[in-house]
C-alpha cells in the first residue's frame, strides 16, 4: 500500500509547491490572460499546464524509484512510461499553441501524433489493443478495426477536455471525478496495476491544481494543461484496457465537443467564433441570443435564465459525478458478467 500513498501524495504536494512558482513566474513575464466571465475581466496567469506537467514528471520519477526498490515490476513500469511519452508530447503541443496560437485543425493534427507512443507499445507488445471491454457483452474482437481508431484514442479526449474547460475549476474538477471513477473501476475489474498508478499520479496532481484553479482562478490551466490532461485520459484508457469506463466518465465532454464541433461546422479555434454567454453588469451569466454562437453545454444550461459562474461549473461537476456514477456500474457489470 505504500506505493499506491507515495504516487498520489508525492505529486500532489510537488503541484502544491510548484503552482505558487509557476504563477509568480508567469505573472513576472506577463503570460496573463483576462477572466472573460468576470465583471472586471482580471488578468490572470495562464499557462498552469506548466506546473499540471511538473506534478506528473515527479509522479514518474517516485514510479522509477519504486522500481528499483522492486515495489513495480519493468513491465509495469515501460507502461507507465509509455503513459508519460503520450502526456509529454501533448504538453508540448499545448505549450506551443499558449505562446504562439495555432489554428484549430493544426492543433489537432498535432495531438494525433499523442498516439505514436502507444503504437510503438503495441508493436513491441508493451500494451495489448484490439480487446476492448464493455458491460454485458465482453471483450470484443476488433483487432484491425481498433488500429484505425487508436489515433482518436488520444486527440479525441484532448480536445474535448480543452474545450470544456470554460469556467473556473472545471477541468481539474471533471477529471478529478473521471479519474477517481477509473480508479476505482481499476481496483474492481482487477490486473490494471499500471491503471492504478497512472490514475494515482493524475489524481493527485489534479485534486492539488484545483486548489488554485477553482473560482475564482488565480492560474489558468492554457492548452499546455487541457491537452495534456485529455490526452493522458485516453492513454490510460488504452493501456489500461478501460476504454469503454473512460469513455463514459468523459460523456459531458464528449457531449460538449459534439454540439460545438456540429453547430459551428468544423473544427476551429475558440478564438474564431463568437462566444456563446454573456456576462453582465451584476456578474451573472446569461446565454448568447445570437444565432451564429455556437452551441454549448453551458448554453444549454443557462437555457433556463441567467447563473453565476460558481452555478454553471457547479451543474458541470454534477453531470460529471453522474457520468462517473455510470462508469463504476459499468466496470461492476463487467466484472458479473
């Protein structure tokens, strides 16, 4: 048990330490961006991906020396390595979108290019793929398939987290909970030791990274930080062998990418279209009246009348909870059936 409190404490006191760093760092350098849903539109620092990368790494490095103190075995070891190459590449990505914007199709191109570590596993038999697992049903057999999808397996997930993370606290928060119910669907189904660990290193980056990203945020997470986080969700699924439990825990995201992707017609940068609420005098929020904003999960919760921002993330986290709910009734129907 040691191991499993050393990957989740030791990130989460590294992101703790750093995110106080990254902020002054950033704020000395003027990487600030302004709060669009507040009155005052305060500048606030905003490439936090900076200090979500550096609570993993650490969370790597206490796996590597669990490893020679024979606490995780090599091959447990080469996955959750295989997990950092695809949370690495994606971080760089992102960061090269925060300081020089991309265009929405070349950003995600690029985060397709997440998924060549996870091929490399797979030729080398690091990782099985071709198997996933549903409720009921069983394993399925979709081996050739399966290669055509894997390169969605990671730009699918990254994207929907980056576009989901509208609000304060939102994405740290949502992936919190996501991580948590895979977790737990890990312990339940059983042999995902590198499932564990990996969802172990996250968690306890993310749950410290909420603490100053919650509302009202002191650091914005940028694409560095959305990215790699969505990213990381989908490697974990495919190494994991949880990809149907990862799916269902990411459904509000999912949800929220299709209606933008579907009324704004393509891909394109957030940047480029209009936004969809508007924040007025008394800081309530309220949703676009105009036809050409996109639609969003958070329009359609305001399709109701005007809430805080503080309401908006609070009817997010709910959705995510139920999302996750279902994901863990899932993985105990998997494990009956």
């Amino acid at each position: 048990m040691i191991d499993l409190a050393v990957l989740f404490a030791v990130p989460l006191i590294v992101t703790l330490v750093s995110t106080r760093y990254v902020i002054d760092f950033l704020k000395k350098r003027k990487l600030v961006a302004p709060d669009a849903h507040k009155p005052d539109k305060p500048l606030v620092p905003r490439i936090g991906g900076i200090a979500i990368f550096t609570g993993v790494t650490s969370g790597i490095l206490v796996a590597m020396l669990l490893f020679h103190a024979k606490l995780i075995d090599w091959q447990t070891l080469l996955r959750i390595l295989v997990f950092y190459s695809v949370f690495s590449l994606t971080a760089l990505i992102g960061l090269i979108d925060d300081l020089k914007v991309l265009r929405a199709k070349v950003k995600t191109g690029l985060t397709i290019l997440g998924v060549v570590p996870l091929l490399v596993a797979a030729y080398l038999n690091i990782i099985t793929i071709g198997r996933p697992e549903l409720p009921i049903i069983g394993r399925l057999r979709m081996t050739l398939i399966y290669w055509f999808l894997l390169p969605l397996a990671v730009a699918a997930p990254a994207n929907a987290v980056n576009m989901l993370e509208i609000m304060n606290g939102i994405m740290p928060a949502t992936c919190s909970i996501a991580l948590t119910a895979t977790l737990v669907s890990a312990l339940i189904l059983g042999g995902r030791v590198e499932a564990v660990y990996i969802s172990l290193i996250l968690l306890g980056t993310l749950v410290a990274y909420y603490h100053y990203n919650k509302y009202p945020a002191r650091i914005f997470s940028g694409d560095m930080g959305s990215l790699s986080v969505g990213a990381a969700l989908g490697a974990l699924a495919v190494i994991g062998r949880l990809e149907f439990i990862v799916m269902v825990t990411l459904f509000p995201h999912i949800m929220n990418a299709f209606y933008v992707i579907s009324s704004v017609r393509g891909l394109k940068e957030r940047r480029e279209i209009l936004r969809p609420t508007v924040v007025k005098e008394n800081g309530l929020i309220e949703a676009s009246l105009n036809p050409q904003a996109p639609l969003t999960l958070a329009r359609l919760i305001l399709a109701k009348g005007p809430l805080t921002e503080k309401q908006i993330v609070d009817a997010v986290i709910l959705l995510e909870i139920a999302a996750s709910t279902l994901a863990v009734c899932s993985a105990i129907l998997m494990k009956i059936y």
